[in-house]
C-alpha cells in the first residue's frame, strides 16, 4: 500500500465512530480510557505501517487474534469499514461481543493454537500480546500456523516482550520478582525468557521476554515469509513490533521500496 492511500486510510478513521461500549467483563479495562483508546489506536497505527511496506493495495479481511473485548477491535473497525473482521480469542465472552458490537466473524479459540482451522486466510493478521505470554516452543509454532493463513503479499502484525518491558516491569511488576529474575537469566543467556504465572502451570500461560535475533531465528525457520520490520517499543511505546510478509523473501523487489 503506497503512503497516500494509508494517509486517505488514517483521515478517515480520524472522523469514523470508535465503539466506546466497554464489556464489564473486559480484561483489558483499567478504568482508565484515555490510556484504552490509546492502545488501541496504537496498534491500528502499528498495523498500518506495516501496509505501507508491503504490496496489498487495499485490505478486504482481517484477523484480530486475540481479540479480547475488542481494544484493537473497534478502532479496525473504524478504520475498515467495508472489511470482513474475523474475532478469535480463548475467551467466549471477548468474542461474542466483538461480533455483536463491531460486525464480523467469531472464532474460538483453542488452547493449542495449531489445532484451529481458519475458515481463509486473511489479508492481515494482528496479534496482540499473545506470544508476550508464551514460551519459545509455542511461540514458533503459533507464529508458524499463523504464517500459513497469511494472503500472498498479506502481512501477520505481532508483538512480543523485548528491552522496554524490562523498564515497564520495574514500573508494573506483571508477575512475582522470582520467576522474573528467571525470565530475565534466561533472556540474557538465550535470547528468550519465559516463566508460567503461579496459577496457569496447567496451560502454560505466562510471561515471556525475548530478544530482536531469537526472534529472527525463529522466523528465518518459517518458509515463504519476509521480514518488513522490527520496531522496539512500536505498540504504545511497549512492545516490540513484528511485521511479516507472506512474500518470497526471494522474490522480486516492491517497486516503490
Ligand atoms: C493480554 S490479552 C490481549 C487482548 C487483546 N489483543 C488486546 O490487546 O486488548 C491476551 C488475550 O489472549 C487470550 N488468549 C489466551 N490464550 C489464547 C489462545 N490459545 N487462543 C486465543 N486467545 C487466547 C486471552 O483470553 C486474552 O484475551
């Protein structure tokens, strides 16, 4: 997507209806919206400098996975008005109300991601904070499905833990000082650290932390994908930001680049 059409594409989402209904049951709410919408417009701005690197001359379906109550959601929504949204999160509750607020498509999620068939592939894929609570093993995998659904010269947008949360855990501790001395020896020694928060050992949900190269590495074992970008801190000056294209990394020059 050339940089007017995402400028035209910013404009009218600047006077476009943002949903403003918060769920009560919104995980994400901290009864703080200006921070909220924020987020929220964050990661759509995230998402479109991820168009304006690669070829799509316009996006027609997306994937917001997870979806939670919508926090991203309703500002794609705005901004895509004509798109087909798909809406998948583990949580039921999160995904019903996308599709009855926002219009769209509802996927539940499974706990092992690599389970779930997706009905096409998409022209973008969001994932937001997702793989910030997964070890290295599930992350690859994820990610690599998730590639798989991706349109040919479509991106998958997702974020991940690097050096700005080790700043904003010193500010918001996000789990018990021991296990993050352990993500924290494990990310220097490795690349990527990971640790279960206490009461999710059965699912192995937690924190990770990992660096711009174990993330390279285990996107270089993902066939058929470019990387587009990497940018520290690039979702609400947090973290960091991944941009793969389902592009030949072979192949042939985008013109304008
Ligand atoms: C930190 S929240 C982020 C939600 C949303 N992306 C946002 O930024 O507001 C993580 C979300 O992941 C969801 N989740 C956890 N495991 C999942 C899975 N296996 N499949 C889909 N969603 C999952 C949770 O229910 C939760 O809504």
């Amino acid at each position: 997507m050339d940089f007017s059409r995402a400028v035209e594409l910013l404009t009218a989402y600047q006077s476009a209806k943002v949903l403003d209904a918060i769920a009560s049951d919104d995980a994400m709410w901290r009864g703080d919206g200006e921070w909220y919408f924020a987020i929220g417009e964050g990661a759509l701005r995230a998402i479109v400098r991820g168009l304006v690197a690669c070829r799509l001359p316009a996006v027609t379906t997306l994937l917001d996975l997870p979806c939670g109550h919508g926090r991203v959601a309703r500002h794609l929504r705005a901004a895509f008005p004509q798109a087909r949204l798909t809406f998948c999160d583990i949580n039921p509750s999160a995904v019903d109300f996308c599709v009855a607020r926002l219009g769209g498509e509802g996927l539940y999620g499974n706990s092992d991601l690599t389970r779930l068939v997706f009905p096409h592939r998409f022209d973008v894929i969001w994932v937001g904070s997702l793989f910030t609570h997964l070890d290295r093993e599930r992350t690859r995998d994820w990610l690599t499905h998730l590639a798989g659904f991706v349109e040919d010269d479509g991106i998958l947008v997702a974020t991940f833990h690097g050096r700005g949360t080790i700043d904003m855990h010193r500010r918001y501790p996000m789990i018990g000082e021991d296990r993050w001395r352990h993500i924290l020896r494990q990310f220097e020694e490795t690349g990527y650290g990971y640790a279960d928060y206490p009461d999710r050992q059965d699912d192995h949900y937690g924190i990770s932390l990992s660096s711009p190269a174990s993330m390279m590495d285990i996107i270089y074992g993902i066939k058929g994908v470019r990387v587009l970008s990497y940018h520290e801190r690039g979702w609400d000056d947090h973290q960091d930001v991944v941009v793969l294209g389902r592009t030949d990394p072979l192949g042939p020059r985008i013109p304008w680049m």
